[in-house]
C-alpha cells in the first residue's frame, strides 16, 4: 500500500533518505516503524537511517573523487563517535579522523587501518601520542610547538603530519564552532607556521607532508572555504591539504545549506586556482555527513495546558544538549501521526530540571498525547557525542535501520554503569 507522506512534503529533505510515512500514517526509518523502535528499545533513542548514512559517504567520496581525483574524505568522527559508524566509514572507503584517545581506540577497535586514521586536537597529551604512533597512524596534525616538542622526544621512525594553521577566516556560525579566526584556540597563524615547517625540514623522523585546517562547524555558505583554502597559497606547495569539515545541515524547513555539489564545487574550484595539480585534497566532513541520517525518538510523559501548552518528553538536556549549547532549531514530529497536519502549538520541553530544556519553542505538533513517539529530525551530528548524565539520565542507545531490520549499536547505559564510577560506602567511609 502506498504511503501517506509527511503532513509537510518539505520535511522530506529535513528527514533521513529513506524515512517515509506508511499507509497508517506512521513513520519509518529504513524501513522500521519508529513507535515500534521506541517500544523495542526504550527511549530516547537514537535512529540511524544506515543505508542513507552510506549513500551519503559514498556521494561525499564519489563527488570529490570526480572533482580532485588524489583526494580522500574523512570522517570527522566527533560529530558521531559510535564503532558501527567507524567500521561503516572505513567499509564504504572513507579515512577517519580522531580528536583524541577515546576515539582513536574506538577507530582501531572498529578495524579501519591505522594508516587511514588522522589525529588532530590542540591539547594531545603524551599518551595520545604514544598510542598514535604505536598504533601506525597515517598523519598526526601538529597543532604547534608542545605537540612538536612531544613528538621529537617520542620518535624513533619517521611519523607523516600535518601543520594547522589558522586560515583567518571568520565564518557566520556560533562562536562556539567557529574554529578559523585570528583568535582561534586550533592552529598556527601563518607566519608561525611557516617558521615551524622551515624548522622541521632537517629533522629525522617529523615528516611534515602538508597542511591542515578547519574554519568552523554549520557553515550554510561556500565562499569561507574558498578564502581558507585560498589562505594557503603564501605557505609554498605540499603533497597533503586537509581543509577540515564545516559544511551546514538543514535542520528546518527555514534552512538552505549548500547542496554537496555546490559544496565540493566551490573548495574544488579554489583547490585548483591555488593548490600543486598533484596534490592530495583532503576534506573531514561530520555534520554534513551523518546529521541527517539520523533521528531522536522519545515517549510523551505529559501535555500540561498552563500559561502555555508544554509537551514533555522522556529526554532532554542530556541527549541533546545542542539546544541549548547553540540554539539548535530542530524539527518535531508526532511519529505515529506523521501524516497529520499539527494542530497544536506548544513548547516542547525536555524532563531535566532546567528551564532552558527546552527542545523545541513553538513546536507545531499534531494532537500530541501522553505515550506518543516525537522525533527530532537531523539529530545524526553531535547529540550522541554530547550526551551526558544530566539529573542522572543515562546515556541513550543507537540503533541502525536498514531493510525492515534493526540493529543496536549503543547499549542504553544502565543504573549499575551510572553508578559503577562512584567511590561509594562499601570502599569509603563518606558518611563519618
Ligand atoms: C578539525 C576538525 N575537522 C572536522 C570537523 C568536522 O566538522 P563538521 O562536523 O562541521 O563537518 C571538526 C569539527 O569541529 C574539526 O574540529
């Protein structure tokens, strides 16, 4: 039977590829009813559309393959550290670039290579180092003069990396996910990267094979690539260019971020007027990547009617805490009424004890009730990674969706694990 679409035919391209409304007026994700995953599951939980998460990948590594044949897309694994996502990136031909130890163990336990594994991150300790070059890493990016120092002191073989630097450019996005500017915490300004590349020439094993930067995050115009990647052109020539990620996501109706051809038009455009023909293009997409694929699905808890209508829902704070760390507007939907138009606005809040819980402002939702499934669409990026144990909510599950069939990639943390990283009274006399 054919399906009855969205109340809205505009949330098609806010949803995941291969998310529909069936007959009943219900929403599935790669083929699974969402309600039934709540039930399955428990909620929140978090639902990836899988075969859309790998269309993706392949479109991201096609298009620049088409574009800049010596290229290769990373996944910037921080916006989705989830194995299955790792072992997934690494299947469907992608590098994986880590921003710490945590991820670089969750990138090898996955089986992606160690020589398609890029570690980046301004404050590396020693012991990150250490496992990645143990671990065979292909390219470690320096981030100044303490990695340098680190490094010498651990080398014993020659180690490919790359030098960050700041490419003076300011995109419009929050503050807290612009990473380009003059005073960015990432990097080198070029004058000192410059020194420091001069400086390493003569050394033995710190291999400086190209250049690496990132201007920001949910960047919804092409022309700040083009300028960073033009920045380049005063630090000489490299074999290696990785121009980091960025690239916004449709999180609204509202929303009009580039289109991906646009996108690897646009820095492949500037790559040619200012990079060497041979050299290796390297871009680190997150956001872009996995946002979309996937969802949040909760349970309504209660519909109160007070100086506003409050829908308050199973999560909050503590699985999506970019609502309140970047105004994130995300879109709802009642999921076992998709096809319905919402007749109800109401403030869609979370359960944790904080006003600014609140998920949605003036979410338009179709008759919500008590024991309703709500999606938030394009919650793929970053909600998982910054999951955390606000008023002691455990950490959600992951569960991919492909053909009718489901699959848990995240266990739901449990009480024990919660309270397992406690010192408690049976060790320590806390009370006397
Ligand atoms: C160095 C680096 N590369 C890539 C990314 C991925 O960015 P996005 O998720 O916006 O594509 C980030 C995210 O902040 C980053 O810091």
């Amino acid at each position: 039977m054919a399906g009855r679409g969205f109340h809205d035919p505009r949330l098609e391209r806010i949803f995941p590829p291969n998310a529909e409304v069936n007959a009943q007026g219900v929403l599935e994700v790669g083929g699974c009813p969402v309600p039934e995953l709540a039930e399955q599951y428990g909620t929140p939980v978090y639902v990836i559309d899988e075969e859309g998460l790998r269309e993706r990948m392949r479109a991201y590594r096609d298009g620049l393959a088409a574009r800049w044949p010596n290229s290769q897309v990373a996944f910037a694994s921080k916006s989705f550290p989830v194995l299955a996502a790792y072992a997934i990136a690494a299947a469907e031909g992608l590098a994986i670039d880590v921003a710490g130890a945590g991820e670089l163990l969750l990138a090898l336990e996955s089986g992606a290579p160690a020589e398609l594994i890029h570690l980046h991150g301004n404050a590396k300790s020693r012991e990150e180092l250490v496992l990645a070059v143990d671990a065979g890493v292909g390219a470690i990016v320096l981030d100044g003069e303490a990695d340098v120092e680190r490094l010498h002191a651990l080398l014993t073989r020659p180690q490919d990396v790359l030098i960050r630097i700041i490419p003076g450019v300011n995109p419009r996005v929050p503050k807290a996910i612009s990473t380009g500017g003059e005073t960015s915490k990432f990097g080198l300004p070029i004058p000192q990267a410059k020194e420091l590349i001069a400086r390493l020439e003569s050394h033995p094993f710190i291999n400086v094979v190209g250049l690496h930067m990132h201007i920001g995050s949910q960047v919804l115009e092409v022309e700040p690539f083009q300028r960073a990647v033009e920045a380049v052109r005063e630090l000489g020539e490299f074999p290696v260019y990785n121009i980091g990620g960025g690239l916004g996501v449709n999180y609204n109706v509202k929303h009009d971020a580039p289109s991906l051809d646009e996108y690897l038009d646009a820095i492949t455009a500037a790559a040619k007027r200012v990079l060497p023909g041979g050299s290796r293009l390297i871009i680190e997409p997150g956001r872009s990547l996995v946002a979309r694929t996937g969802m949040t699905a909760y349970r309504v808890n209660n519909v109160k009617r007070t100086g506003a209508t409050f829908v308050a829902v199973d999560g909050g704070l503590a699985d999506q805490l970019n609502v309140a760390l970047m105004n994130m507007e995300f879109t709802p939907i009642v999921a076992n009424r998709a096809s319905t138009q919402p007749d109800t606005v109401a403030q869609l809040v979370g359960r944790q004890c904080e006003s600014g819980d609140l998920l949605v402002d003036q979410a338009e939702l179709a008759a919500p009730a008590t024991g309703d499934t709500i999606v938030l669409a394009a919650t793929g990026a970053y909600g998982y990674t910054l999951s955390n144990n606000y008023n002691g909510a455990l950490k959600p599950a992951v569960v991919f969706c492909r053909d009718g069939e489901s699959r848990l990639a995240v266990r739901r943390q449990t009480y024990a694990e919660f309270l397992g990283h406690h010192v408690g009274p049976s060790e320590e006399a806390w009370a006397s």
